[in-house]
C-alpha cells in the first residue's frame, strides 16, 4: 500500500493555509511512494477557522476533485508529523488510500447500521470506526458504547471536538446521488471501516496512580462512598498526606491537583507496576461530601469498580507514549519467528517462518487537550517523540476534549491508530 499523502500549515487566514496544504499534497501525489487518487480525506482544523468550516472544506473538495468523501473535526490544535499546533489557526490533512468497498462516512444523517451499506455498494460489514463526537451530547458514554455494539471488534478510537466557539464536524460523502452531509454539529460521525483496512491501536496514559487500587464498596450515582470498606474521603486524604482539619486551605489545593483513575470490575491488571492500563478512565475530582465522607467524581460510578487516586505526571506519560509506540512497531514487523499454526491474519505458517513485515501508510493521534502545549516539556515536544519512535510517517489528528479507544470515553490520554500495509507493497 502506498503512504497517505498529509499535509498541515498555520496561517490567520484560511485560504493561505488551504493553499500551503493543497502545494504540499499535490506535490506528494506526483511522486512514486505516495498514493495518487485517494478517495477520503481526514480534515482537522482548529477552532480559530471553525466559523468558516463550510467554505473550506467546499474549496478542498473543488480542488482534490478525486476526494470523494470526508471525515474529521474541530479541536483547540491539530497535528502533524512532528508538529502541534496549539492555540493558533491552523488545518491538518491526511488522504487516505483505502478501498472504496472497505469504508463509510456516518453522521446523524447517514447513521451506521448493523450490516451498514456503502451508498452504491454492497453491504459493508463495519470491522471498527474512526468517531468524531461533540461534548454536549447527552448520554454520550452510552451512545459510544451502542455504537462500539455496531462493529465487529467492537473498537472504536476517536476524539471529542474541542472549541471555544462553534463544534463542528466533517462527514461528507459524494455517492451516485449525490453528495450527503457536510459540516454538521451534535451527536457523532466518523467513518466506519472494514475487516481488510490493517489498522493498529494503543491507548497511552498521562496520570500516575499515587495510591494502591481499592475496590468501591459503596456508592451512590457520582459519589464515592467507601474503598475497601474504608470512607473514600479518608482514603483520598490519607493517600495525600493532608487533613481538611489541620489546613483547610492546603488540602483542598491538594485535591484540586488530584484525579481518580476509574477501571471496571471485569478490566485486567496493569501489566506495568506504577502505571495504568488501557482501560483506566481518568475523571475530575468534583467534589467532597464530608459528612458523608465521600467522594464525588465526574463519572457514575457503581460497587465493584476499581479506583485509584493519581495525578498527571510528564515523565509517566513521556514513557508511555514510548512504550505504545514500540508495541505498534514491533506488533508491524516482529522480530520473533512465528510459532506453528499462527501467522499474521489468522492463517497457518509454516515452521520457522517469520511473520511478513507491514509499514505505516498513515497514522492519526487524538491527545487531550490537558496534554497539549508545554506539558511535554516544549512545542511539539509530544509529537516528536511520536516521530522518533515511529519514524518519518504521515500523520494527522487534533487535541480533544475527550478521547474516544474500544468502546469508552477517555482523559488526559492519547489514542495512536496507525494504518499498515504489506512492505513488499511499497
């Protein structure tokens, strides 16, 4: 498979990034090693150009005329290879060589169906989904979970729309009809995608645990009431070192540093001491019920669920990011050989033989907004770990308010999606 042409550029005005973004891919179609008609486009602007959504993707449209469908979102920066663009106006892009038959664009308008249907095609059993969601949708944890119901794995990855202003989304698609969608707000949109587009995903962490995980033995809605049948809230001042009774002041500023990192009673250990794992949901502290001793969260919670207190830590997240990233390059081209009987696919190898070698065409990163700017350590700091780790690879995606892996709502995390193809293809 070819590698996805991508572009990305700042400028205060949209059409002088357009055009900057439109040189730049243009120039990659013509060269050999980049794919030269491809059919979906993965738009990501930030919110300094939301108010003008509707032009600009009417002006890419015109002028990638082989682009027949398109995906993507506001957030408060986007990404490139290497590059953050956070908190100044700016468009990321990436086209995407992926057989017409294997996608669908979604929306409100066009929702996904169990079996959903290609407009002019057949049937299209959707494998997984990129999702584009706005915040202020009710239920939104549940509608996520719903929609994970309507693939296969049952995994989606995504984002959640970050803007100061107007929330909009990309979900285009040029059928036999003609074209359906636009720039649209509210609910969700993505593009769903089948069984033979070869993609891998990992969810990396930004928080620390800074206590043991404790079982929740009683709660009420939000309210944690008691860990391992210990008051919550004694438990959370104990693992701080503070006393709302001694220093009122320097506790609460305590707790306002402080997170709960939630998993579900069923989730599997940490496979690394001191970190979380993939299926950890880190939510706000919002508030403390003293006389009950509890601890309220921004998330419902039920008994059984497992919680630890954690804080945002940039080393952790720094090895993290690390780590996912060698996951993805070595899950692309082990090293191993490949046992009998098991060969990339499914199929049988023969003994001895090692599993073929796949290459990133594209990739696409949602980072939390908490995450953008200086916590890394510097502009661009985060991206280019990225870029080490996994190379000079076509990349595009934007800072959320919320991060979407499997079939949950995230924070202060990362989602990396790469898609790979056959090296010998190259």
């Amino acid at each position: 498979m070819k590698l996805f042409p991508n572009a990305h550029a700042t400028h205060p005005q949209w059409q002088m990034a357009a055009a900057l973004v439109l040189a730049q891919l243009k120039a990659q179609m013509a060269m050999p090693q980049y794919a030269h008609a491809p059919r979906l486009g993965l738009l990501y602007i930030t919110d300094h150009y939301a108010h003008d959504a509707e032009p600009l993707l009417h002006h890419l449209a015109a002028q990638l005329p082989t682009v027949n469908d398109w995906s993507g979102t506001v957030g408060v920066g986007v990404l490139g290879n290497g590059v953050e663009y956070f908190d100044e106006p700016a468009l990321s892009l990436m086209l995407c060589n992926v057989p017409a038959l294997q996608y669908r664009v979604f929306s409100g308008l066009a929702p996904l169906q169990h079996g959903a249907t290609q407009a002019g095609g057949p049937d299209l059993a959707a494998h997984t989904a990129l999702v584009h969601a706005d915040g202020h949708t009710p239920d939104l944890a549940e509608l996520l979970a719903e929609m994970a119901q309507r693939t296969a794995s049952g995994y989606l990855f995504g984002g959640v729309t970050a803007s100061r202003g107007r929330s909009a989304q990309f979900a285009c698609h040029a059928g036999s009809e003609g074209a359906v969608g636009g720039v649209l707000s509210g609910g969700l949109s993505g593009v769903a995608f089948g069984a033979q587009v070869d993609l891998v995903s990992r969810v990396t962490q930004g928080c620390q645990p800074i206590g043991a995980q404790l079982v929740i033995t009683e709660a009420r809605d939000n309210l944690v009431l008691c860990l391992d049948g210990r008051p919550a809230l004694d438990v959370l001042l104990g693992t701080l070192g503070v006393s709302l009774e001694d220093d009122t002041q320097a506790a609460l500023r305590a707790v306002r540093a402080t997170l709960a990192g939630l998993s579900d009673a069923d989730a599997p250990a940490p496979q690394h001491r001191g970190q979380f794992g993939a299926d950890t949901r880190v939510r706000h502290i919002v508030g403390l019920d003293v006389g009950r001793r509890g601890v309220a969260l921004a998330e419902r919670v039920a008994v059984g669920m497992r919680l630890a207190f954690c804080q945002r830590n940039v080393a952790a997240a720094r090895a993290d990011l690390v780590r996912i990233c060698t996951e993805i390059r070595e899950e692309l081209a082990p090293e191993l050989e490949v046992p009998r009987g098991i060969a990339a696919g499914g199929g049988a190898a023969p003994v001895g033989e090692q599993a073929p070698a796949r290459r990133i065409c594209g990739a696409v990163y949602m980072s939390c907004s908490g995450r953008g700017g200086p916590h890394f350590g510097g502009s661009n700091a985060e991206l280019q770990i990225v870029r080490h780790a996994l190379g000079d690879v076509p990349l595009t995606g934007f800072f959320a308010s919320g991060e979407i892996a499997a079939h949950r709502l995230y924070g202060y995390t990362g989602v990396l999606t790469v898609f790979a193809g056959s090296a010998a293809d190259a």
